[in-house]
C-alpha cells in the first residue's frame, strides 16, 4: 500500500466525482453531503501522513516512480535520457501543503452549502481541482508539476465564471489569461532544461546545475540560468502574485463564490510560493543569491502597496484581497533574506495566511448569504446582529494583523528577524507595512462590528452563524491558535528542509 499511497491520495477525490455522477441533480442535500464526504478520503490519507511523520518515521517510504514518456532512444549513453517518469514524492514542506490543501478541501466542500444553483456540476468541478492542487505539491518532476499546475486552471476558470457574481466572467478570463501567461512562461523553462540536462526530475536538476564539473547534454552558461530563475520568478509572480502581476487576483477575490475564494487564497496562490522556493531557489540557489535584495525590495512593494490601498477600500472583499497581496510580501521579504529565521517566517506566512485568508473569506459567506452585501459601511453593527459572527471576525482581523497567540504573529515576527539580519534598512521600511496592516484591519472590523447600525435587529434574514456554517469557521480558528502557541506543528517539519535550501545557496 506504501508503494502508491500517494497516488490514491491525489486522485481519492475521483471517488467523489463517481459516486455524484450517480446521485440526481435535482437531489441538493444528498449532493452537498456526497460532495463534501468526497474530500474526506485525501484529508485521512493526509493525516496518516503527518501521523506517521511525527512517529519519527521516514516519508521517503512513499515515494513513487514508474516508467511514462521516453523522448528517444539514448540506451546506450545513457537510458534515463530524456525521459520523463511518473513520480510523487513527499518532504516535510510538501506534507504541510498538502495537509493545508485537504483541510482548507473540506472546509470549502462546507461552507459551499450557500451554492444556490447546479450543485452537482460545482462539486464535480471541485473535487477536480483537489486533484490538481494535491498533484502540484508531491509531483517530483516538472512535467508531471505543470500537468496538475494545469489542471487546476480549468476547474477553477468554471466554477469562477459560472458560480460567481456579477462580473463573474470577467473575472474568470482575467484569472484564465494572467495564469495562461505565467503557465506559457513556465512550460518555456520547462522545455529549457529538458533538452539542455536531459532531465526533468527536480532533485537531478538541482545535481546537474549546480554541482561542477557534471556533463550536461548542453552546457548552461550562467546568463541562461539568470534568465531561467527571472522567468520562474515571472510565472509563479503571477500566480501569487507579486506586484504589478496582481490585477486579475482582485477580480477573483470579489467575483468568485467566497467557498472558492477559500481555496483561491488559501492554496492557488500558494502554489506561486510553493513554486519559488522549489525550483526558483531549489534549483538556482546561486542565481536566487545575487538577485536576494531585489527579491527583498519586490517583497517590501508589494507589503506596503497592498497595505496602502486595502487601507482606503470600501469593500470588505477587497481589502481582504489587497491584505493577500501585502502579506505574501512578507513570503518575498523573507525568501530574500536568505537565512533559517527568514526562510521559516516565509513557510509559515504561506500555511497562516492560508488559514486566516479561508477563514476571512468564509465569514465573507456569511455575510452574504444574509445581506448580499459586503460594504463596510452597511454591515456596520455587526455586533448587536450578528454577535457570534461578529466575535469570529474580530478573532479573524487580529490574527491577521499579529496579534501574540495566534499564527500571524510567528510568521511575521520570523520573517523580520531574518530580514533585520540579512538588510536592517529594508526591514524597517517594511514594518511600515505591519503597522498599516494593523490600521486597515481594524478600520475594518471595528466599523462592521461596532460601526453605525445599518442592519434591522429583528430581521429574520439577518440571523447569526448555524451550526454549519460554524464547523469550518471555528476549525480554521483552531489551527490558527494551534500554530500560534504551538509553532513546532510546523517547524519541525520543516527542519530538513531549511536545511537543504540553506546548505544549497550556501546559508
């Protein structure tokens, strides 16, 4: 079972999708529990994996390889020569993705109970893009990576453009064109180094390229490989995204359903962090090095721009969404420093705001579902309302802006302590960005807790949580406090690692 284990953790949501294809489509509850239950198999799978990681067992007893694609016939040089094998693989930051994927999965299956219409074509479409994003973080080579990378694209297009509001299509080919772009930049980096190493396993790559005096099929002068890793840069900027690549995001997080916004914040656009650090400074550690403090200065631009236009938004969906773009700043800030505090600041900041950005987003739902609003200003009075609701967001709002205890302030504070390590002057122009971080949030919550009452008390559409909508809600809030008082959930994953990228671009 250990042999393919990870195979039938990516692809258990195929189960899901067989058995909704026998369930009627006018059937809602029996569809929505089916669609829901169909995320559970990966999230068991998930948790074996971190259970038998914590054991102090090794996770490489589940890597996977099998014979896929043979791009001629180099036998006698060497038979592993561009081919391109089917393989998975699992490491301490890819277990924790994965864990945060099958969570964030099946929080999102729950909270999807506020889809009014098609519910089986939804669920269908989401089960898909499970697959795509579980496929991304154990694939082991970059084809079998952009494969799943794409997957996720389709899904994610229709269940934005047909599910979403307003200006939902829009907003759904503004996802498909930027993400289309970043992919085509991807797939020319992809095909680059196949046919100059020979190869597309990751681990063989970071070998090949950067260990001396090793024959490569063509040489890799060092102007290609900074050309690569800006080319990665630009792909997976798009995706998570870095500043100015960020337009079609804002659309997203408005547009979409806030059940798809859960997974659009809390994964997707992690897979462009995922992405930088496993190829950009996986592969190119020595390029990644020199290009550190323009890294560093992308990162503190994108925390303080985020954090200056989420501070004058009206909307409470978008400042969430400029909130996104600020704090994967903080990723950037962190990468570029380039030492163990910042590198696990940066991991952490992934997996936290996944989980504060999924919980913003499914109270988001709520809301809505309520007043088909998300105006500050017309949900002011939250508190006299809506006081469970209202009590959520405020725990919500400050572990979004640091507050000690909960998993904002890790990531963040271990972010800084490597950035004043690595350029003390570009980390004080960025606390900057902490300090607005705290102002927008508050601004935010303080006027839609306790602002000017806008809503009618005894209105029986304005109705507090149920005790659905609180399961995936108060979760997210556990996990957030776990990681906040119990940091090594994640550090101690994360060791080897750190490790590794350190010992590679000579930290």
């Amino acid at each position: 079972m250990k042999e393919v284990l990870l195979t039938i953790l990516v692809f258990s949501p195929l189960l899901g999708m067989a058995a909704l294809l026998l369930v009627h489509g006018t059937q809602e509850r029996r569809i929505k529990w089916v669609g829901i239950l169909g995320t559970l198999p990966a999230l068991s799978i998930s948790l074996y994996l971190y259970g038998h990681y914590l054991a102090g067992h090794s996770l490489n007893v589940f890597s996977e390889k099998a014979g896929w694609i043979r791009f001629g016939d180099f036998q006698q040089i060497d038979p592993k020569l561009f081919t391109v094998d089917y393989e998975l693989s699992v490491d301490g930051f890819s277990l924790l993705m994965v864990l945060l994927t099958t969570v964030l999965s099946t929080l999102a299956a729950v909270a999807s109970i506020h889809i009014k219409k098609e519910w089986k074509g939804y669920y269908l479409l989401f089960l898909l893009l499970e697959i795509g994003m579980l496929g991304v973080f154990l694939a082991q080579n970059l084809v079998l990576f952009f494969i799943f990378f794409e997957i996720t694209l389709i899904p994610a297009f229709f269940l934005i453009g047909k599910w979403g509001y307003a200006q939902k299509e829009r907003a759904a080919f503004s996802f498909l064109i930027y993400n289309g772009f970043g992919s085509a930049v991807l797939l020319l980096v992809i095909i680059t180094l196949l046919a100059r190493a020979g190869t597309t396993n990751i681990e063989a790559l970071k070998y090949l390229i950067n260990t001396e005096g090793v024959p490569l099929v063509s040489p890799i002068p060092s102007s290609m490989k900074y050309g690569m890793l800006i080319a990665l840069l630009i792909a997976f900027g798009v995706k998570l995204p870095i500043f100015p690549l960020h337009t079609w995001m804002l659309r997203v997080h408005v547009q979409a359903p806030p059940s798809i916004v859960m997974l659009h914040a809390g994964v997707l656009l992690k897979i462009g962090a995922f992405g930088i650090i496993r190829f950009g400074l996986g592969i190119f550690p020595d390029q990644f090095k020199d290009l550190s403090v323009l890294i560093i200065v992308l990162g503190v631009i994108n925390l303080l721009y985020g954090a200056f236009l989420a501070f004058i938004q009206q909307d409470f969906k978008m400042v969430l969404a400029y909130s996104s773009i600020s704090h994967m700043g903080i990723v950037l800030m962190g990468l570029g420093s380039l030492n163990e505090a910042g590198l696990q600041g940066a991991i952490f900041q992934v997996v936290s705001h996944g989980l504060i950005a999924a919980l913003l987003f499914c109270l988001v739902g709520i809301f809505y579902e309520r007043v088909k609003t998300t105006s500050i200003k017309d949900l002011g009075g939250l508190s006299s309302v809506m006081p469970i609701t209202a009590g959520f967001l405020l725990a919500s709002a400050m572990a979004s802006l640091g507050l000690p205890g909960m998993s904002g302030f890790i990531s963040e504070f271990m972010a800084f302590l490597g950035l004043f390590k690595a350029d003390p002057i570009l980390a004080a122009i960025g606390t900057l960005g902490i300090i607005l971080t705290a102002v927008y949030l508050l601004r935010a919550a303080m006027g839609m807790i306790f602002g000017k009452p806008k809503l009618q008390v005894n209105s029986e559409a304005v109705r507090d949580m149920e005790t659905a909508e609180m399961v995936p809600v108060f979760i997210l809030l556990a996990f957030i406090i776990l990681i906040g008082v119990y940091p090594a959930v994640l550090s101690n994953p994360l060791a080897d690692t750190i490790q590794n990228i350190l010992s590679g671009s000579g930290g």
